[in-house]
C-alpha cells in the first residue's frame, strides 16, 4: 500500500485525466492510503493477541491478501480510465473479471473482521484503557464496513456516465445520496451536493487510530499528572471518548442517509452534533473531577500491628 501511494503521486502528477470529477488515480491513491494505515494497526493488534492467535494469523493473512486484490481491481480501473466500484458493463472483459473481486472482496473483508472483533472482545491485550481503545475501535470498524455494504445493497441508482476514454458505462450505485456522483470536497472529494456514505464509513474506520493515540497520551501524562496514574482513570476517559465518538459516527450516518452534504450541515445536524458534544464533554469533565478530588484525598495510615 505505501509503494502504491508513491505510485499514485506519479500517476497524479504526470497523468491530467478525469473520471467522474477528479483525477484517475486519486481514488487507488485513498484506497491504499486508507488500507495502509488499518491494515498497519490490525497487524499491530494481532501480534498482541494472547488468545486464538492461530485463527486471527489465518484470519490477518485472509484480510491482506483480499485488500491487496480489492485495491488492486482498483488501480488496474484507474489506470485503464474506467469505473471500478458499480461498474455493469457487460462488454467490457476486464471489467467483467473484476466485478466479483471489487464485491465479493468486500464481503470477505467485513467477514473476517467481524471474527476478528469477536476475538479481540475475549480476551485482554493491555492496560485498561488500551483494552477499551481496542475493542471500541475495531466495533467501530466493524460499522464502518457495514455500512457502505447496507447503502449498496438497500439504494439502486441506475445511470450512465462517462469516463476518462469518452465511453459510456452505465452504473448501477454510486457514493453519493440524492446525488449519486456528487463530488466537490478538498481532498476528500466527498459530495457536496447531496449525501455521501463516505463520511460515516471513513469516520467509523479509522476511530480505532483516534482512540489508540488517545490511549497513548493518557499513559504519557500519567507520568506528570498524579490523578492521571490510575488505570482505571484512564479507561473511564477513553470509553467516555469512544461514547463521543460513537455520537459523531451515528450523527453523520445520520446526516448522510437524509441526502445532505458533510459540508452543509442543517439545524438538525448540528444540533445533534451539538448534543454529542456536550453530553461528551460533560462525561470527561465529571469524569476528571473525580479523579482530581480522589488525588487530593488524604491517604488512610496504614494499621498498626502491635
């Protein structure tokens, strides 16, 4: 994957075709960005397994293999100018060879997550708090691949577009919601015309890295911070975070599904984001005094034995 972004930077800068709005090889290059930095963590977490190592080590390979194979159905598209994701062109022999790999590829990949998130909940990897960075983010993960399979499967937008050769291809599904091929977004190339499941399943992939680097610096401040050096503290801070981020996830889920744009949030929006935000903030806080008043205490002496 991180070979594949350098490529990807070439192709983007020698490369001035267009498909659907933005360049050829932007897409590989999210795609192997995105599955660089899961599948760099996953395997991290897999190493640290103490339970079923044997079933998440056949459980890691299945899941590379199948993304190295996803995201090069990708790439080979990209290069060749054509929609990949939601392609029906039925006289298109490539196309045709690769279809079963972009779908059935998905299918595996959420599959061997799901089991991968069954074994993570059974046993213990670290301190309190990391336990609850990993099993709050590899739920989250979990949502996040489900969610784009519910979209494709629930929402049939059939249109023809065309691509980067100036050939018609008719599509079956699309990104977006309201409008199938909305684009527009810096960067990201989320749509800013309509809905897009994007926004939820990007969220909801990469809460475990959020989660993971939150637990992270805890351990550090527990360092300096005495009220800080409780485990348990530590945990409490990070499910408070993973609730939080669990609200943000469903609020744009939530968003997206209504047909409104990321970048265009209604009074409704942000008033759910409103209310995550404050119930968050209001957990973190308690949580905090209740660990400063706990420092402060005056520690009982120890008995004495006569």
């Amino acid at each position: 994957m991180a070979a594949l972004v350098v490529a990807c930077g070439v192709g983007l800068a020698v490369d001035d075709r267009l498909l659907l709005g933005e360049p050829v090889w932007y897409k590989p290059l999210k795609f192997a960005t995105a599955f660089g930095l899961y599948t760099a963590t996953l395997a991290w977490l897999l190493a640290r397994l103490s339970k079923g190592r044997r079933l998440a080590r056949w459980l890691g390979t299945v899941f590379a293999v199948t993304t190295v194979a996803e995201v090069g159905a990708i790439t080979v598209q990209a290069a060749r100018g054509t929609i990949s994701h939601f392609n029906a062109d039925q006289s298109d022999p490539i196309t045709l060879a690769l279809t079963p790999v972009l779908t059935f590829g998905v299918m595996v990949i959420v599959i061997a997550q799901l089991i991968i998130g069954v074994i993570v909940l059974i046993q213990r990897t670290g301190s309190p708090a990391l336990n609850q960075a990993i099993r709050a983010g590899i739920g989250l993960a979990v949502v996040g691949m489900l969610i784009p399979v519910y979209w494709m499967v629930t929402e049939i937008n059939e249109r023809t577009v065309t691509d980067a050769n100036g050939h018609t291809v008719p599509m079956y599904q699309g990104h977006g919601i309201g409008d199938p091929d909305g684009n527009g977004m810096p960067l990201t190339h989320w749509s800013v015309t309509g809905g897009d499941f994007r926004v939820p399943h990007f969220f909801a992939l990469h809460g475990i890295q959020v989660l993971l680097v939150l637990a992270a610096v805890l351990a550090a401040l527990a360092t300096r911070k005495a009220w800080l050096r409780s485990e348990q503290v530590q945990a409490r801070l990070v499910r408070c975070a993973a609730y939080g981020y669990t609200g943000l996830v469903a609020v744009v889920t939530w968003q997206a599904g209504r047909g409104q744009s990321f970048a265009h949030p209604d009074t409704s929006t942000l008033g759910a984001l409103a209310a995550v935000l404050l119930l968050t903030s209001a957990a973190l806080v308690t949580t905090v005094s209740t660990a400063k008043r706990a420092a402060r205490a005056p520690k009982s002496p120890a008995p004495v034995d006569f």
